[in-house]
C-alpha cells in the first residue's frame, strides 16, 4: 500500500472516531446553517399570508355564522333588557357598550365582506387576516355576552308614578 493511501485510511479512522473534524463539512455546515435560517425567518410570514390567501372564502363562511350567532345573542340580550326596562329597572353600562361594539362589528364585518367581493388576487392575504382577526373578535363578543348575568340594575332613583290614580 502506498504511502498516499495509509494517509487517506488513517484520516478516515480519524474522522470517523471523531477525532478529527471534517473540513469540508464544517465549511458546508456554515454555510448551509445561515440559509437555513434565514429560510426559517422568512418563511414564518409567507407562510401565514398564504394560509390567509387560501382560506379566505372558508373563513369568510365561518366569520358569517359566528356573526349570526353573535346578533342572535344580541337579540336575546336587547329582548330581556327591554322586558326589564318596562319594570322599571336601568341597563348596566357595561350591557350597553356591549351592544353598541356588536353594532361597530356589523358595520365592520360588512365592508370587510364588500372588499373581499371584489379584492384582486394581491390583497387576498391582507384580507384574510383582517376576515381571521375578525373571526376572534366576534368569538370574545360571543363569549362576554353569555357572561351577562345581571343585565339591568334595580332603579333606586326614579319615582314611581301610580296610574292608578286621577291626580288628586
């Protein structure tokens, strides 16, 4: 065997011993190491907007049934507000600016469906995620109007009127 190959089989050993590393992976793993990374670092938001692009008309579909849900339990809310009012008792503010927000997310999910009638394939993702975002708003809408216990407040201020008396 000739002096070149008992070099080459003992730097083999050697490597594969881990005794000594190999050059040229190294060079390749700092090279390769970064552009991954940097792969990574870039495909975490091209990632989402292709998600949003995607699922835009599915999430528009989920977004308008939540919506639904959530102005049915706008109805119920105002229907034993009103009931209560007639007995003489005050909405709670909180019930009421819950209310006045449901109304803000109509308004708003209605010109985000106005736009997505007619976006263009570049705003798509942009969309999507103002559709996914408002997706979780109304779900936190939801999920405080179940909270409402107590929807009025006993009105210890008024006066009560009998109407059953002529005034004298």
């Amino acid at each position: 065997m000739s002096n070149k190959a008992v070099r080459y089989y003992l730097l083999r050993f050697a490597q594969t011993a881990n005794f000594i590393p190999v050059t040229r992976d190294l060079a390749m793993e700092s090279i390769v190491g970064p552009i991954v990374e940097f792969i990574k670092l870039l495909w975490n938001p091209i990632g989402k907007c292709i998600k949003y692009h995607k699922s835009l008309h599915e999430n528009m579909i989920i977004l308008k049934r939540d919506l639904e849900e959530l102005n049915s339990q706008k109805e119920d809310i105002k229907s034993r507000r009103d009931a209560e009012l007639h007995l003489g008792k005050e909405t709670g503010k909180e019930v009421e600016n819950w209310l006045e927000n449901v109304e803000r997310i109509n308004s708003e999910t209605q010109a985000i469906e106005q736009r997505v009638a007619k976006v263009n394939k570049l705003l798509r993702a942009h969309l999507g995620k103002l559709v996914d975002e408002k997706i979780r708003e109304v779900k936190e809408f939801h999920q405080k109007g179940s909270s409402f216990v107590i929807l009025v407040i006993e009105c210890t201020s008024k006066q009560w009127i009998d109407v059953t008396s002529d005034g004298n």
